[in-house]
C-alpha cells in the first residue's frame, strides 16, 4: 500500500500553455492518460458542434484514416475514448507503459492533427442526433439534463449531448472554424501516471506538441439561471425528480465538509435519504443525493423515481430530511462515512485511471494536485464539530426542481426555501 501513498506527483507547464502533470506509480504495469482542451458545448455559438468533432477526429488523424490510426492504436492494445464535455473536450487511454513514446502522439492525433475528413459529416451528425434521441428512453436521464438547464447558468446549462436544431445545420466550415479557434494548448490539461518517468514522458510530449498553436478564443460570459420547480410532461408510470442546490466550490475549505454530510445524507443505503424514504415510507424505489463539487458551479442533487400516487409526498419528504439535516449528524453516521470516504479513496489508487481522473479534476477546479496520502489526510482531519457547524449555517440557496411524470404536481416555490 505505501506504494500508493508515495507523493510522486510532478509538474510541467509548457510555454504554450498545457499543463502536463505526472505520477510515477512503482509496480504498476500500465500507463493512463487524461488530456483536456478547453472547448466543450460551452464555447460553441452553435450548441453542439464539438460533440459532432467528437466523432469526426476519429475519422483520420496524423494524416491517415481512421481505420489506419485506429489499427496502429489498437496493434498497441490501447483502450481510448474521445468525448465532450460542458467545458472540456477530452482524450483519454490506457496502455502498457513500454507503448508510451508511440501511445501519447497517437492519442495526441486525436487533438492535435485530425483530418477532419468532409465525407465523414453527415454519418458524425447522424450519431450525434441518435444519441439525443436516445434520451427519450430513460426519462430519470431527461430530468437529470433539464436540472441542469434550469440550474445552472448559461451556457455552462448546457446538455454535453448538444443541440437538434444546430447539429442538423453543422457545417464543414463551421466545424473546422471550431477546431482552429478552440483546439489549442492554453489551459489544456495533461495527466499521465503509472510507470512512468517525468523526464522521459516530457520529452515525448514536447516533441508531440512541437508547433502546437498557442491562440485560444474559449471566453464566455455567464448569463442567468431559471431555478424553481418545472414540469416535464411524458405519459409514464413512473415519476423522476431532480432537486439542485449550490455547494461549496471545490477549492472551498468546506468542500470536504460537505462531501461528509452529504455521503450521512444519500451516499449509500445507510444514508438518511434511503432509510427515511425508501426504507420506512416505501414512497419510492430509488433516491440517492449527491455533493458535485467543481471549479465555480458546484451542487447537491437528490435524484428519486417513484409513482405519480407518491411523487408529492417523496417531494416533501426529501425536503424534509434536507432540512433536518441542518440539524447535524451522529456520531455513528460520522464514523461509517469516514470509514467508506477512505475506503473509496484508496481502492482509486488501485487504478491508474482513476488516479489519472483524479489527478486531471484537481488540476482544474483547485489549480493544484493531492496524492493519495494527501487526500487521505484531509478526512482524517475532518471532525464531526466542524461537519456539524457546516450543517448548522448552511444556506441552499435557490433550489431547483425539475419532475418528470404524466400529471402537474401543485407545488409552491417556498417549498424550495428552507428559510420559509
């Protein structure tokens, strides 16, 4: 295990801008990669367009087709994905750590050199426009999006599955205007841990992004946010709800407070949210509430499905429990989320793809990186005083929910306000 808790995090950060961070992991056998560039659905004009880029720079890169680089990627054994995010575009793999001078320029094809090939658009489009539609067939995933589209500022409210309307009128040339004006070094994130050597994975790097252009135009300006209770009407059985609500950012002191509290409050079938709702009351068949702490926009969701019979009466006991909760935890609750929180944190450092996630989402939302011991002592510092006096002041905010289900529930906003 002390192999594990070894700091052996290092950092470069080229003159372009990428920021390349790696750890050496002793007797591991593989290599993970974590790269991102800024210029996710949130820097689109048109929503939409780097989902599509998602599929077509896997049609060709470093000038040869797709199925060229994807047979040399796979001669390697190297397992890749390539997906858009709200505000990050990102390529990740793993492979045997004796591929790495020839695994990271192949994965780098993906940001660096893609052919962008003009046949491939309509098919790129085509899946792009299947997966939107294949929400239809899982409403607690509908609910999910439209929480954040009624939460969350705009155009960080987007859905990472893009637009109908502007994928249908994607363009080649407004593809390709995307990919120069966003795919570029500043602020991009590189994290590579495994058996590795810092100096070694440099030199590779810099030699793979040699000529990399270091212009980047991926500002936007936040705009409002439309919380409060919607409705989505669909003939179902079942109902979903989305309740959203802020939390401490990630770089707060308090974000690992609130991991605890709210790990007490929905994390587990032990949790509050399970026992009160599901467990003594029956009013549902799932519910669960999760902190997501990120760089600026961070949140609690509580995610239940029940009957349209029972949708009213999950509603206010979820708010109830959350309301409760101000007044704090035990200290048995305390001490079995401890124990999971550790747990959970060390067995992520059995995979270096967990560690290299870890490593990356850091680096974004602290603008610094944890070893495992680091954020092993963190918890062990937490007490269950200061969890408690979190609790006791906590503010929620403007509460969002959203319910999806066949009927309109008659709900008054304050019963999203724990201060009315």
């Amino acid at each position: 295990m002390l192999r594990f808790l070894m700091n052996n995090i290092q950092h470069h950060q080229f003159d372009c801008g990428l920021c390349l961070i790696t750890e050496s992991i002793p007797g591991t056998k593989t290599a993970a990669l974590n790269w991102g560039v800024r210029s996710g659905v949130a820097y689109n004009q048109h929503d939409g367009d780097s989902v599509i880029l998602a599929e077509l720079v896997q049609r060709g890169a470093l000038g040869v087709s797709g199925k060229q680089h994807n047979d040399s990627l796979d001669m390697l054994g190297i397992k890749r994905q390539v997906s858009c995010g709200i505000e990050f575009f990102r390529v990740s793999g793993i492979m045997l750590k004796t591929h790495l001078a020839q695994g990271i320029p192949l994965l780098g094809g993906y940001l660096l050199d893609p052919t962008l090939p003009e046949k491939d658009v309509h098919a790129c489009k085509s899946l792009v426009l299947q997966s939107i539609q294949s929400l239809q067939d899982s409403p607690a995933h509908i609910a999910a999006v439209a929480l954040n589209t009624h939460h969350l500022p705009c155009p960080y409210n987007r859905s990472a599955y893009g637009d109908i309307d502007a994928v249908e009128s994607a363009t080649m040339e407004r593809l390709k205007n995307v990919y120069a004006t966003l795919f570029a070094p500043k602020d991009s994130i590189l994290v590579i841990t495994g058996s590795v050597e810092h100096q070694e994975v440099v030199g590779i790097v810099e030699q793979t992004i040699d000529g990399w252009d270091s212009s980047n135009n991926s500002s936007v300006t936040s705009g409002d946010t439309d919380r409060g209770i919607h409705w989505i009407k669909q003939d179902t059985s079942q109902v979903h709800l989305a309740f959203g609500m802020d939390a401490p950012n990630a770089s707060d002191s308090d974000a690992i407070l609130e991991s605890v509290a709210m790990s007490v409050f929905g994390g587990a079938s032990s949790g509050r949210l399970f026992t009160e709702v599901r467990q003594r009351r029956s009013l549902c068949y799932s519910v669960s509430a999760q902190f997501a702490p990120s760089r600026s926009r961070s949140m609690v969701r509580i995610h239940a499905g029940t009957t349209p019979e029972r949708a009213e009466e999950t509603i206010q006991v979820c708010i109830e429990q959350l309301s409760k909760l101000r007044s704090g935890i035990t200290e048995d609750e305390f001490s079995r989320t401890i124990q999971r929180l550790k747990s959970r944190t060390v067995m992520s450092g059995e995979s270096t793809t967990a560690r290299a996630n870890s490593l990356w989402g850091d680096q974004y939302a602290l603008e610094r990186t944890r070893s495992l011991a680091q954020r092993l002592q963190e918890i062990d510092e937490v007490t269950l005083q200061n969890v408690n006096s979190l609790l006791e002041n906590r503010d929620f905010g403007k509460m969002t929910l959203v319910y999806l289900g066949p009927d309109e529930i008659n709900l008054g906003d304050s019963l999203l306000s724990l201060d009315e």
